[in-house]
C-alpha cells in the first residue's frame, strides 16, 4: 500500500515503496520513482532522441571491438537504488562483474557508469534528486548532455561526491571505461558523425 503524506489539510500524495513501482511496472511504460514519486517520462525531441543514439551505437560497439564487455543498456532496465528511488537510465553500463549478478527482473545496484540527456520538462531531475542520488549510490561516472544548448558535462565520483571533468578540450575520456573517449564535436545532433568513422577511429589499435 503507498504511503499517504500531507503538507496540509487540504493537500494528499502517496509515495510509493521501490517494490510497489516494480510491480507497477511493465514492458512499455518508461518512469522514474524519485523519493517514492512515480515521474513518467515524456516523448523526446529527436535531437535528444539522435544523440542518444550515436552514443548507444558508438559504446555498444566499443565495448564489443574491445572485449571489455559488460552490459549497456537504453532505457529499457529500472535501477533500484533504495526504498523510494528506481529510475530508467538513458544509457547505464555494468562492468562485466556487475553483469553477472543482474537478475532477471531490474538492477539491484547501480551501474559504474550513466549518462542522460536533459529535456525541458525532466531537466531538474536529472541535474538534481536524480543527480544526488547516483552520486549516494556510488555510480563512478555520470554524463548529463544537453542536445539543446551542447553544454554537456561530465562528472566522476571522487571521495563519495562528483566532481567534474574534461571542462575543455576537444576529447572527452571516460575515467571508468578503459580506452573509451569521445570527440566533443561528435556531440553534436544537427552534425552527427558516422558511428563506423568514429568507432574505427577508436579501436585502431585493436
């Protein structure tokens, strides 16, 4: 049963447990429980919607060309990061070791690494109770894209707070996934690159 809370008479919510939402949840529906609040998520615009995509592409490619393995997932799996908190990353990879103790159902812990990109309406969440929490949670390295404006930062837990990085700078290296990097002009959705160019770019050495 959720939880009834007030602010006052005449104002009721109900906060629900992380295992009443996973309950809830099924195939198909996309939403973020935040401090026991169900938040659906909304259409995107198709800039969020293509660099997502370059970027699932261009790891999920990496990581295969590499070896390196693990699991990369887009949306499609809820993390359970305590009694009121599940959220749907954009993109989250576990580490191989984390891999092997995925259940069937949603991530019991958090992945290493996460990136979402904002959109007008859930911007706050991810810059903020989101944000807080994969840095409680111990995720290593948390990317937040803004396709609208490109002012993309990216952040890397240091002594349990994140703490950002690569602030300039025409690459962007990865400090969690060994040898992944990205050119900052690749993130650009009204110019995206094609993935091949820039995954053969990356593994040459391979």
């Amino acid at each position: 049963m959720p939880t009834l809370v007030s602010t006052d008479a005449t104002f009721e919510y109900q906060l629900h447990t992380a295992e009443e939402f996973l309950d809830w949840l099924e195939p198909g529906k996309h939403a973020d429980l935040i401090g026991g609040e169900i938040l659906m998520h909304s259409p995107v615009s198709l800039k969020h919607a293509r660099l997502l995509n370059f970027l699932d592409r261009l790891l999920s490619g990496y990581l295969e060309k590499s070896k390196l393995g693990g699991e990369l997932f887009r949306e499609v799996v809820a993390v359970r990061l305590s009694a009121r908190n599940v959220f749907e990353p954009d993109l989250s990879w576990f580490s191989p070791e984390q891999a092997a103790k995925l259940p069937a159902t949603h991530a019991p812990f958090a992945p290493l690494w996460v990136c979402e990109a904002l959109s007008p309406r859930t911007a706050d969440r991810d810059v903020g109770p989101k944000f807080t929490a994969y840095e409680d949670h111990g995720v290593k390295e948390y990317w937040v894209l803004d396709p609208h404006t490109l002012r993309h930062r990216f952040y890397a837990l240091e002594d349990d707070v994140f703490v950002e990085f690569a602030e300039q700078g025409d690459w962007i290296e990865s400090r969690i996934i060994p040898g992944f990097k990205v050119a900052r002009e690749w993130l650009n959705p009204e110019a995206m690159p094609i993935v091949g160019d820039c995954l053969a770019q990356l593994t040459s050495e391979f």
